[in-house]
C-alpha cells in the first residue's frame, strides 16, 4: 500500500512539500487550504457538542439527505430565474432537504415506536435513493451543465473557485461563531438537559440552535469535502479528542485543533498529489489523529489501560510470592519454589519471569543463580501482605458470614486493594470485639 | 407483456428486476433483528466500510474477478464489525460514534485507493457502489415471449451477481428457518439466551457475519444505499404492522418483494408519464420503500398515526360523555330534576357537549326537553357506576396513598374512566357524600 502511495506521489520534491505546507503556492490552492481549514476547525467545535448530545449519527443522516435538494435546486432554479449552476443555489436546496431529512427523523421517533437508529437508517437511504434518481433524472433529461452534480457526492476541492471557498468560509465561520457564543447553553443542555429545563432553559430552542450549527457546517462542507465523508469531520476530530481530557473547554479546543490539522493536511496534501481527492485525504487525516489517540492518549488510552492492567496484576503476582515466602518463613525462593507458586495461580513462565524481573526492579528480591533472595523491603510487605490476609478471612468470617473453608479464595481477591485505612479500622473493630489479632508489630504503615 | 405504460422486455428486464428482488428478500429478513437489536446502522457501516475491502481486492488481484473482490468485502465488513466493537470497548466511546469513525475513515480510504487504483489506469467506478448497477444486468440473447423461454438458455444466461444474490438468499432463509428461535431469544432477552445455552455473542456475530455477506452480495447489483434501505425499512414497515416476530418475518419479506419490484416498475413508469427517460432503479427502490413505509407509518391498523387519532378521539370523546352524566348525576344528587344545557357546558367545548348531548340521547341515557336535560333511568344506572367508581378512588387515594382530601379529586376525574376499579371500601368518600352501591 506505501508502495501504491509512494507511485502515487513519485514527482513530488521536499521542496514542493514545504512550500505547500506554508501555503507559498497558487492563490486558488491557498485558498482552499485555508478554507477547509477553517471548517475543519469549525466542524471539530461544533461536532464536539453533537458527540457530547448523542447525535453524532443524526449528522449521517442529515448529510445524505442534502442530496435530492441539490438535484431538485438544479433542476427548478431555471423556474426562479437563478442560474442552477450557482453554488449558492444548490447549498439552499441541500439545506432545505436537509432539515427536512432532520424533520423526519423527529417525526418517526414522534408517531412510531421504532428507534433512532431505525429512523436514521431509514431517512439517510430513502433521502439518497430520492437524490440518486433526481440526479439521474437529470442527467438523462437536462444534461447540458449537470456534470459537476456528483462532485458532491465525494467532495472536489480541487475545482473550487475562489468564490465558493469564500462562501464555504462564511458559512463555516458563522457556525464556529455562533457556537462559541452559545458555549454555556450547548454546556448545559450537553450535560443535564433536564436540570436546564427546569432552570428555565429554553432546550429545544438551545438543540435547534444546535442543530442549525450542524446542518451550516455539513452545507459548507459539502462541495470540498462531499456529502458522505463530511459526517466524518463532525464524528471524528470530537472522539479523537475525547481521549486525552476530561474537560469540556479542553475537548474543544483539542476537537477544533484536530479538525483543522486535519483540513490544513488534506486540502495540501490533496493540492501536491492531484490523484489524492481532498474529501478522503481530510478524513484519513483525522483518522490518523483518531487512531494515535486512542491508543497512546495518556489515561483512556488503550496502551496506557493495558500497562494499568499489567502493573497492577504484577503487584498483585509479586504480593503472592512475598507471601508465600513469608508463610515458609523462609528469605530465600529456589528456582523450584518459584515454578510451584506459579503452577498455583496458573502464570505462564514468561510471566513468572517477568514476575521475578519485578521483584528484583523493585528491590524488594535480589537475583542470585538459582532463585531470589528477600531484601528487607521485600520481607516487610511480606509481612504486610500476609497481616492483610490473616486480618480478611477473620473479618469475613464474623462479619460477612462466610463457611471458614469458603473464605481463602475471596481473600487473594481483596487484600490487594485493602486502604491503610481501612487495616486500621479493621483492626479496631476486631479489637473491641477481642479477636485473636495475628501479630503485626511494626508494620502497619 | 406490459405493465401500465411499460413494456416489460425480457431481454432490458427480468434479471434486474430478479437482482432487485432477490437483494431486497435477502436484506429484507435479516433487518428484523438488526431493527430489533437497535443495529440497524451497523448495515449502513458495514455497506460503507466494504469499499476499501472491493479495492484492495481489485488491487492485488488486478482482476474485476468476483470471488477475490467477495472476499476483500467480506472481510471488510468484519472488519467493520470488530473495529466497531473494539472503539467501543477499549476507547469507551458511545455506539453511535463508534460506528461513525470506523465507517467514515474506511471509506475514505476506500475513495483514496479507487483514486490511486485509476491512477494505475484501472477502470474502478465508486459512482457504482453507490447507485449499483442493475442496469447493466441485459439478457442479450432473450427471445421476445416469455413462454419461448427454454430454461436451458435461462440459466446459462442468468449473470454471475444474480447467481451469488440466490445463493445469499438461500443462505440467509436457511439461516433464518434453523435458528429462529435463538435468533428471537437473543434479540429480545440476551441473557436468557446465554443461560439456555447458545451464547448471545455468537448469536451476534453469525448475525454480522450474514449481514455483511448480504451486503457485499447485494450491493455490486444494486449499490450500498439500496441495501441500507432494504436492510431497516421493510423490517420497519412490518414492525409497524404487527407484534408478532414470526408475522413480522412473513410481512417483511413479502414487503420487501413488493418494494423491489414496485420500485423497478415506478423507475420508468412515472417519468414516463411525462415522457421522460427512466431514472436510477435502485434509487426508486429505496424512495419506494420509503413510500411503503410512510403509509404504514399513517394506515397501520395496529400503530398508524390515523388509528392512533381515531381512538383518541373516541377515547376523549366517551370521557366527555361519562362526565356530563356524572355532572348530571351529582345535580340529581342535590335534588334538582333537570340541567340546563349551558350550564353543562361551562369549561366543555360546545360542540363537543352538543355532540356528546346527541349520543347520549340516542342510546337513551338522557332526555333533553326545553333546553334542559334529565336523565334517564338508563342514564341513571351508568352515571351511578361512574360515581361509585370515581368515589372509591377517592378513598383509596386518600387512604392508600396517603393525598390530602382536596388534592384527589382531579385525579379521581381521570381514574374513574378505567375499567378498573379500585378497591371496596366504605360507604362514604373522602368528601363525606354517599358512595353508591353496585348495581
């Protein structure tokens, strides 16, 4: 596939790649990377509200439903006395279908008992089906002009006029605007819509609003990124985001960044490889953005749960065999002993290895030949360990009216994420009741 | 043979048209449990995301040769289905934008390849993933009638994607008939499933895997937006239509027959009213499944928007009714013989008392006579139900559920239309008057 890549972009000089990238190129290039720019940072903002309400899918069925408006906005113009050409024209008429497509969505969840999904799937594909005969109608039957009617469908960057790019600007802009100025209020309804009706929040008004943000920034990404990937731009920069914060104003700048690296790149590398169709190049770009995110983004990434999970089954592997050790009675673990406890919990000897490469990292054990031998850290957690045990199978069996023989299997589970604090009150508790405390001088943290 | 003002000619006709139908049979039955599971996009991610599957196929092969492309597909279309899952799992991201990110950024490599596929001077059409291609399916050598047809020469002509459509639906009723019921448990109680011994994630799955075989078989005949459509809307309309799965299954399947071919006829048939060319057959397909689905949505004798209305207003309508002879009741109660009309229709619409006046009158239940109205002993022992049972909810909801006396009243005014009734109590109601006795 780099190699397919790579022919793709043969000619093309480091040289070229900088100048495009700092925008030293043509008038018209320039200013169609500025513009998808602008509305992939447009999209980032107001998509991140879409994914926050849960209507990141609704903007798929509102994008497919422009299309019959585009054909029938060609098609009738003439009787306005506009000239169907004119971008303008066609952006009304994928408006109006658009909502319209919205409108159906809330009607079929309003009269019927099908769910969201079924509404969506059902709008995005009878609205399609209408625009792909309305658009073959055309074609057949008034021919002359309509050849750029399918741009819109995968999006054509490359063409835009300069005119249309101001218009797409306009249009994005006023969206990111809007959506800054009603920040609170998308906040708000975002996060507890039912507590912002009952302070008296206008919220269907604040989710038309909304909407409207939506349906300007797909309308204006229509023509440069086409009407089946620009959900994308709306969908993916939010989620991107999702992963590396937990705060709204951050989620949306990071979200308005993502989008608008995403519009800068596609639209330039589009502009140097005139065989790479913008739309696509936009939306890869994003999903590279999406795919690094989850998986190195530092607290929900997918690599950063996996070392967690692995660093707390390794403190909880190596707490076993302190244990075990402190049990013996014994400061030294033979290369036997070490496979015996590994046959009891079931590790793989790649982990029972990794289990002694963390006891020797974390200076509780050092290595030796055959086996490893207890530093005084090690034996204190030991100790420590085997108190939290003791403590557990005798608060389980008078509290918590466990059989003595059922008790040990639950007690490996729950020792490990025992507080200190609570130890301490454990300890009182059996106290007062004058239970038989296993000795723990001195260990208690 | 013609149909309205369409010629059917065997040779343009039969087997879009057997494309057509068999696609739609196939998506129609499996949609029954994607719209019941809540899964219906994933037929629209899956339909998406095959695209890049088609063209990496198509790449390394270097041939328009079916099987590879089918398998790329395929195997894009799990992808689908396991990507989806693991956004959802491992990033925690909600469904709905898990399916949008996976779909969306497939796809988008699938239009990148197409490029660099022509690029490479390799004719590939996205056009055609989208519209399909059912128009292309001619029979050349087809004789004139349908009786000269000799089966021999019918199947060697039948082309290849209709063969593979045959072979889904097959596969798909076979499916359908060996597993219904696991099919029906894991839809609508998974656990169930799981504790009776067919695990619900495989139920979901095998289901995944039939959807995206299903699409990937339709949609080179009759492009992805027309399997979107048949996968959620018959089984849509025939959810409206009634509550039973199996009749669902039937309905949905015949829907989706009559969908298909109505669709194909309604492509040249209506331009052709005008004298126009005919339009894009799959497209009229999915706008004509639409139209199916909106008459249910209005005319469903079970659910329907007019139904619906009708018993609303027989419902209001009744309420109205019972409360003039209530009304009329409790002015009896206090000793006067008759009520003028217009005091009945203080906070009542007129038109509704006049009309409600009528009614009554015919079966009996009221005398009106110079403007005022009397009941009748008819009339009498149907208002003396209602107000022993709008008294005992008084006294239950003061007494059970613990309301003030002056705060059950409006909710007795409700409750009192219920066939319902409450529990036997006293002889009195909250308020002191007499509960009448039963009958």
């Amino acid at each position: 596939m780099l190699g397919t890549l790579a022919s793709a972009g043969g000619g093309v000089t480091v040289g070229e790649i900088v100048e495009t990238l700092l925008l030293r190129t043509g008038f018209n290039t320039r200013m169609v990377i500025a513009g998808t720019t602008l509305l992939g940072i447009a999209s980032g903002v107001v998509g991140a509200f879409a994914m926050l309400r849960k209507r990141s899918l609704m903007t798929d069925a509102l994008s497919h439903a422009t299309l019959p408006g585009i054909a029938l906005a060609f098609l009738f113009a003439p009787v306005f006395g506009l000239a169907s050409r004119s971008l303008a024209v066609l952006l009304i008429g994928a408006t109006v279908t658009g909502v319209l497509g919205v409108l159906c969505v809330q009607a079929i969840l309003r009269l019927t008992r099908l769910q969201e999904d079924a509404a969506i799937g059902i709008v995005l594909s009878v609205f399609f089906g209408a625009g792909v005969v309305a658009l073959s109608y055309v074609q057949v039957n008034a021919p002359s002009g309509s050849a750029g009617l399918n741009a819109f469908i995968f999006g054509q960057a490359a063409t835009m006029q300069a005119r249309d790019v101001m218009l797409m600007a306009v249009l994005a802009s006023g969206a990111l605007i809007a959506s800054i100025a009603l920040f609170k209020e998308f906040t708000l309804v975002c996060f507890n819509d039912s507590f912002a009706r009952v302070d008296g929040w206008p919220v269907s008004a604040i989710d038309l609003a909304m909407m409207a943000m939506v349906v300007l920034v797909t309308v204006a990404g229509l023509q440069a990124v086409g009407l089946i990937l620009v959900v994308a731009l709306l969908i993916v920069p939010p989620v991107a985001a999702r992963f590396w914060t937990e705060r709204l104003w951050l989620l949306v700048v990071l979200s308005a960044l993502f989008g608008g690296a995403s519009g800068y790149l596609g639209a330039a590398i589009s502009a140097l490889l005139p065989r790479m169709p913008a739309g696509a190049v936009i939306v890869l770009t994003a999903g590279v953005a999406f795919g690094v995110s989850m998986l190195f983004a530092p607290s929900r990434g997918v690599v950063a749960g996996a070392l967690r999970r692995l660093r707390l089954r390794l403190r909880i592997a190596s707490d076993h065999v302190l244990e075990a050790a402190h049990d013996a009675g014994a400061d030294r673990i033979e290369r036997v002993t070490m496979r015996e406890i590994a046959d009891l919990h079931g590790w793989s000897a790649w982990f029972a290895w990794v289990v002694r490469r963390w006891l020797i990292g974390a200076r509780m054990a050092t290595g030796t030949r055959d086996g490893i031998v207890l530093q005084e850290r090690g034996r204190r957690r030991g100790r420590q360990v085997s108190r939290n045990h003791a403590l557990w199978e005798q608060y389980l069996v008078s509290y918590a009216d466990i059989a003595p023989s059922h008790v040990d299997w639950s007690v490996d589970l729950v020792e490990h994420v025992l507080s200190e604090e609570l130890i301490r009150d454990l300890e009182k508790k059996l106290a007062q009741r004058g239970e038989a405390l296993p000795s723990g001088s001195g260990v208690t943290a | 043979m013609s149909v309205g003002p369409v010629e059917f000619d065997l040779a343009r006709d039969l087997f879009p048209l057997a494309a057509g139908v068999l696609a739609a049979l196939g998506c129609g039955l499996l949609g029954n449990f994607l719209v019941l599971r809540r899964l219906s996009l994933m037929g629209d991610a899956i339909s998406h995301s095959v695209l890049p599957g088609l063209v990496i196929a198509f790449l390394v092969t270097s041939s328009r040769g079916s099987l590879a492309m089918f398998i790329g597909a395929t195997v894009a279309g799990l992808a689908t289905v396991v990507l989806v899952e693991a956004v959802k799992r491992l990033g925690r991201v909600e469904s709905g934008a898990a399916m949008g990110v996976v779909f969306s950024v497939l796809f988008a490599l699938g239009v990148l390849l197409i490029e660099v596929a022509s690029a490479r001077g390799v004719d590939l059409d996205a056009d055609c993933v989208l519209h399909g291609q059912l128009e292309t399916l001619v029979w050349f050598s087809a004789p004139d009638h349908l009786s000269d047809v000799a089966l021999g020469d019918l199947l060697r002509a039948v082309p290849q994607e209709v063969t593979t459509l045959g072979i889904m639906v097959v596969v798909v009723l076979a499916f359908l008939g060996l597993f219904f019921k696991e099919l029906r448990i894991a839809a609508f109680d998974p656990a169930l499933s799981t504790t009776q011994g067919f695990h619900a994630g495989i139920m979901h799955y095998a289901l995944m895997v039939l959807v995206a075989f299903a699409t990937v078989a339709s949609f080179e005949a009759v492009g992805s937006i027309l399997v979107i459509a048949m996968l959620i809307c018959p089984a849509s309309t025939a959810r409206l239509l009634t509550d039973r799965l199996r009749t669902q299954v039937w309905l949905s399947a015949a829907i989706a027959v009559l969908t298909a071919s109505g669709g194909y006829i309604a492509a040249a048939a209506v331009p052709g009213i005008w004298g126009k060319e005919e339009v894009n057959a799959a497209g009229s397909m999915s706008v004509f499944a639409g139209l199916l689905l909106a008459i249910a949505v209005v005319f469903s004798s079970r659910h329907g928007v007019v139904v619906r209305r009708l018993r609303q207003r027989r419902l209001a309508r009744a309420v109205v009714r019972e409360d003039l002879l209530a009304t009329l009741y409790r002015a009896s109660e206090s000793g006067r013989p008759g009520t003028a009309i217009t005091t009945l229709s203080e906070g009542r619409a007129p038109r509704l008392v006049r009309a409600a006046m009528r009614v009554s009158e015919r079966r009996g239940d009221v005398r009106v006579a110079d403007g005022r109205v009397v009941l009748t002993d008819r009339g009498r022992r149907v208002a003396k139900a209602l107000i022993r049972r709008h008294r005992l909810w008084e006294h239950y909801l003061v007494d059970e559920a613990g309301l003030p006396p002056d705060h059950v009243h409006g909710t007795a005014e409700l409750l009192e239309h219920l066939e319902t009734l409450p529990p036997e109590g006293p002889q009195v109601d909250p308020h002191g008057r007499e509960i009448p006795g039963d009958g």
